[in-house]
C-alpha cells in the first residue's frame, strides 16, 4: 500500500474523483477536513459511498472522528456496516486507543453480520505532544492494526508552534523526532509505517524529494492530499528494476553459496541484514504489483 489519498467525506465530487486517482488506498475522511456543522452528512455521503462502490479498485478506509470528541461512536455505527477495509483512528494517545476501537469494532461487525477481525486498522499516532512518549506501546494492541503514520500538523497546534519548518522548509526537531519515532514504532509493532501529507500539493519536486527520503528511511508509502500526488508517490515507493535486480543477486548469492553466514558481492560483504532487506523488497515488489 503506497499511495493512501485523503478525500473530504462530504465530498462526492471528490469521492468520484478519488477512485480514478490510481490511489492504494482512499482514506475517506469524517475528521478535520469535515466542518462540525457537516459531520452527520459526511456520515450519509460517505456510508453510500462505501455501499455502492466498485471495490475492486482501492482499499477504502474511513477516517472516524477522535476518541475524546463526541463523533466517533456515531461515526462507527454509520459506516462499519458498509464493509469499509479499515478505519483510521486519528490523534491516537498510545496503543490502548487501537484496543478501544478494535472492541468497538467487534460489537458493530457482529450487528452487521460481518466477520470478526475483517475491518483493519490504523492511526495517526503523534498529534500531542503526550502521543510521543508512547508510541512503543502499539505493539501487540490489536491483530487488526495493519499501518501508523505521523501527523505534523496538529502536534504544532498542540505545541503553540509558530511553524512545523526552518526556514528552509524542513521540518524542526520536534516533528523529525516525531516521523522517527513513528518509523520505529511501527516496524516494532509489525505495522507498515507510512509517511505523513506533504501539505504544498503544487510543488511536485518538493514532494519527491520527502517521498525518497521516507522510503530510504524504511516507510513503505505516503499520504495524500490531492489526486496529482498520488503518481509521485506510486513511483517513489514501487522499487526499482535495478533495486529488484541487486536483490535477486544478494538472495542468489546466499543461496549459491548455501548455508553461510556471509558471502561477497561484487566486491561488498553482505550478511544477514542484508539478505533480510533484500527478501523485504522482493516482497514489497510483489504487493505493489497486484
Ligand atoms: N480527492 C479527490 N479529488 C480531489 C482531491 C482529493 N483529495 N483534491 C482535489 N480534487 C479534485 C478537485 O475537486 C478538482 O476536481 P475538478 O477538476 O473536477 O474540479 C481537481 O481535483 C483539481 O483540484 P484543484 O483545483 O487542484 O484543488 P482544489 O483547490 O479543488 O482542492 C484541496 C484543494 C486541498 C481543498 C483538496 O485537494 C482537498 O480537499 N484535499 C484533501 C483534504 C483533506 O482531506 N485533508 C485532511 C487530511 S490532511
Ligand atoms: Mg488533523
């Protein structure tokens, strides 16, 4: 899952727009891009939305409104019984906030008829500055979560900040400390990590330059927030042919030499590290072509 596109969940326009994006997956949103007047149509549009949806096309999540606003029950009650994929928790506080939905869940899945367990989940896990200090604690929380991603946004709101970035449009250390710690997270936890939006959607060169750096970091995809990013971060995060290429010779390589611990090639030593990141991105190469 590469690509995952945010899309307004009161929007129809931009909900029909959104599944021809090329998009992995639509996270269709009820949250901040909804105004508190539109929550109940949001619910409406995007319930139907799920109902009458071709879902051959992307994996569809629902953003649910967070857990200590007065939304998120409703929010459940509304869209669950329309089979969405998942739904993404946003401004989790630690993992005991997964184990609350992934209950929730269960109770609404059971109403629906639906099997237990199907609806996967996922968060965005650092938007206070309380989130930070808990985000080992995701591991083990539920069999459903399947990504965590960061947000940088709401923790600069929570902080006071004046801005999130330098002024040379990097981020500052409190939200590089908060996408490392994600990333950790994350892989601790068995999850993908998936990096956050880049929020300037018409800087195209901008973006691809935060998208590398996130996959050369370990992030397996990207957010977005607009159908035109969705291209860039598909190529970004499908590996390379010469990638795949040096992979299947670092597997070939162990394999010819049988059972070592160590061989060389082309002159470079290669251990175990390296034929486990070659077998992740053989892997990968699979999932991004189906
Ligand atoms: N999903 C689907 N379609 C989208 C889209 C999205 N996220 N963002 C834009 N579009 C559509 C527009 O409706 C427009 O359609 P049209 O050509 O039929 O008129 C087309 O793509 C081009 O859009 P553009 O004019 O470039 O942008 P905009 O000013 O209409 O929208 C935003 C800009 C930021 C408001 C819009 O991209 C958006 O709503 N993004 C998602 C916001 C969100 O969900 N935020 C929460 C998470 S941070
Ligand atoms: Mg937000």
């Amino acid at each position: 899952m590469r690509s995952w596109l945010f899309v307004p969940g009161d929007s129809e326009k931009k909900l029909a727009k959104a599944h021809l994006s090329g998009a992995d997956v639509l996270i269709l949103d009820m949250e901040d891009s909804v105004a508190l007047s539109n929550k109940e149509t949001a619910r409406g549009i995007t319930a139907d939305y799920l109902a009458g949806a071709d879902r051959t096309g992307p994996k569809l999540f629902v953003r649910m409104n967070a857990l200590d606003t007065p939304f998120w029950e409703d929010d459940l009650a509304a869209v669950v019984k329309a089979k969405p994929d998942g739904i993404m928790v946003p401004k989790t506080k630690s993992g005991d906030c997964i184990k609350t939905v992934a209950f929730a869940l269960t109770e609404h899945e059971q109403e629906a008829g639906i099997a237990a367990g199907s609806t996967k989940l996922c968060c965005v896990a650092t938007e206070t500055a309380a989130s930070l200090f808990t985000l080992g604690t995701y591991q083990g929380a539920s069999p459903r979560l399947s990504m965590m991603t960061w947000g940088a946004e709401d923790l600069a709101a929570d902080l006071g900040a004046r801005s999130n970035k330098d002024d040379d449009g990097l981020y500052t250390g409190p939200y590089r400390l908060a996408r490392t710690l994600t990333l950790l997270g994350a892989v601790a936890a068995g999850v993908d990590p998936v990096d956050s939006i880049y929020a300037d959607f018409r800087d195209e060169a901008g973006l691809e330059t935060d998208a590398r750096a996130a996959a050369r970091d370990g992030f397996t995809g990207k957010m977005a927030i607009h159908p035109a990013q969705v291209p860039i971060i598909n190529r970004v995060f499908t590996p390379s042919g010469e990638d795949l290429a040096h992979a299947h010779a670092v597997i070939k390589a162990f394999e010819d030499a049988g059972d070592v611990g160590v061989v060389s090639l082309d002159g470079v030593m290669l251990d175990m590290p390296h034929l486990k990141q070659a077998r992740r991105l053989v892997e990968r190469a699979s999932q991004s072509s189906t």
